[in-house]
C-alpha cells in the first residue's frame, strides 16, 4: 500500500482561491466594519479605502463610480 503524500503549499494563493472570483474572501475583521458603515458608524478613511480595495463596497473615483472593483494585491 502506497502512502499519500500532501505537498505543503511553498507560497503563493491557496490552490482552491482559483475556484473563487478574485480569490479573496472577506474576514471576521472586515465583515464587522462592513457592518459597522452599514449601520451609520464612522470607522475611519483607511478602513473605507481598504474595503474598496477588496471589492466589499462600491469605488467612487469617477471611472470606476458604483462599481465594486478588485485591487491588483487581492485578484
């Protein structure tokens, strides 16, 4: 009887990311301040930059206006 062996993951995205759009899902962390703005509570420039970077809210540059667009860093 052969033994399977798992490769460890080197780095790099999890092979199953690639089945996702993006390859990004949206944390505890993210989620909570998603929440939060939904409900009126102010939660900071960088933490609204952060979740339009992630495609959790809608942009609000011009080009891109109401559309949720990833950032190169979570494709």
């Amino acid at each position: 009887m052969a033994a399977t062996r798992r490769r460890r993951q080197n780095g790099g995205e999890c092979p199953c990311a690639s089945k996702m759009f993006g390859g990004y899902r949206a944390t505890r962390k993210n989620k909570s301040l998603l929440a939060k703005l939904r409900k009126g509570i102010s939660i900071g420039f960088t933490a609204i930059a952060s979740l339009k970077a992630k495609g959790l809210i809608p942009r609000t540059s011009r080009k891109f206006r109401g559309k949720k667009v990833l950032g190169p860093k979570y494709k």
